[in-house]
C-alpha cells in the first residue's frame, strides 16, 4: 500500500467510525433529547469522508461535490437539531405564547 492509499483509508475508516458510533449512541439513548447530542459528531465525520474522496479523486467534480455535501451537512445539523428540540418541546408543552411577560404588549380588541 502506497502512502496515498493509507490516508485514504485512514480518512474514510475515521469518518465511518464516527458516523457508526454516532448512530450506536442514537439508537441507545433513552429520550429524544439525549439523541439530539450525537447529530453534530456525525457532521465531523462527513468532513473525514469527504477529505477522504478529495485525496483519492483530487479536486474534480466528484471532489467539488464531495466538499459541498460535507458543507451542507456542516450547516445544517445545528438548524436540524434546533428544530427537531424545538418540534419536541411544542409537542410535549405546546406553542409558546407572546405576552406581557415576554416583553410584548399584547392590545385587547
């Protein structure tokens, strides 16, 4: 095996490492809540597999695409673990109201 190859592999067994441990501790957390805490690992190891794909194929298309879908992973699991905390939370205590309270002067018509 060629230097090249050993970090390809390195890259790629490190980013399926994560992703598979992200998914154990998903699939054996009690509550939903706990869950939410293994969705931003698993955007570290998109980025791993991506390096991966960018070593082996150099930046071509498929490594240009490779570097956007770890991009989009990257952004988006925060906003996809706000929303999912936040769609479980409404569930389980309702829609948040605007009030007084919250600094919001409500008008009564």
């Amino acid at each position: 095996m060629s230097a090249h190859e050993v970090v390809v592999a390195v890259l790629l067994a490190g980013g399926v490492g994560i992703v598979a441990l992200c998914s154990a501790g998903m699939a054996l957390m009690a509550s939903a809540y706990d869950r939410l805490h293994f969705v931003a690992p698993a955007s570290v190891g998109a980025i791993l597999i991506a390096a991966a794909v960018l070593v082996e194929e150099s930046p071509s298309l498929i490594g240009i695409k490779a570097i956007l879908a770890a991009v989009f992973v990257l952004v988006t699991s925060p906003v996809l673990a706000h929303a999912t905390g936040r769609a479980l939370w409404i569930r389980e205590h309702g829609a948040p109201t605007m009030g007084p309270r919250d600094g919001i002067e409500v008008e009564e018509t």
